[in-house]
C-alpha cells in the first residue's frame, strides 16, 4: 500500500511502517506539524521502488519490518547513489542500539513522544550527517 500523504513540491519524508494505525499517525503528524509531505510505504520492497520515482529528504523506518529489517532497508537505500546523503530515524519498540551508534543513527522507541520525534526529524534535517 503506497499512500502519498499529499500532492505538493513539498520535499518528501519516506515512512516505512508496517502497522497501518502507526503509519497513518506518522503521516499525519509530518503532515500537520512540519513543512514537508510524507509518502508512507508498508514493507522494505515497497520502499526500495517507491525511491526510484521518490526523492525523499529523510527516510523514517520502522525496525520491525516483513522480510527485511529497518537497518538492512537503510543499507540497501543508502547503496543507492542518489540516496547515499539522505538521514534516517530508525523507530522500534526495542532497537539494537550498538547497530546504529555504528551508523550513526538516532533511534526512537516505541511508543514514542511526539515532540521527541518532531524534535529528532528536524535535528536530522538541520545536521543531514545524522550524527547525534
């Protein structure tokens, strides 16, 4: 299921989320409480094709995804030429936490704050390096 959240030049954010109530809440919160558009995905292939035709600014992942998880999407996101600069959040209810100091990562737990992911979209995007 690939929902585009909006039909604008807006730069894009690329959700990856599994759990359709999570994924319509994180469209819905870019959507009301930053300048940019989000384009939700539901699985990692979904998202490896959405990206040839999306150029998203930042890629926010669910850990837990069907057949691929979250890192391994980044890596194979990030092979991409195109997309090797473009920052990620990794969120999970448990995040393997050494696997993303190594990538250099911010990660938010399950169930998050709003405001601590609003904060971590727009320090991601203000730093695109992702460094913390």
């Amino acid at each position: 299921m690939l929902q585009h959240q909006e039909k604008s030049q807006r730069p894009a954010i690329l959700v990856v989320e599994d759990d359709a109530a999570i994924g319509a809440f994180l469209t819905e919160l870019i959507s009301q409480e930053t300048p940019y558009q989000s384009v939700l995905v539901t699985d990692s292939w979904q998202a490896l094709r959405v990206v040839q035709e999306v150029k998203p600014i930042l890629f926010l992942l669910n850990y837990h995804l069907p057949g691929m998880h979250g890192l391994n999407l980044y890596d194979r996101l990030h092979a991409i030429k195109e997309l090797e600069h473009v920052p990620a959040i990794i969120i999970s209810a448990v995040l393997p936490k050494h696997e993303l100091e190594q990538r250099k990562l911010i990660g938010i737990n399950k169930p998050f704050d709003m405001d601590r992911l609003l904060d971590a979209i727009a320090h991601v995007l203000a730093n695109p390096q992702g460094k913390t």
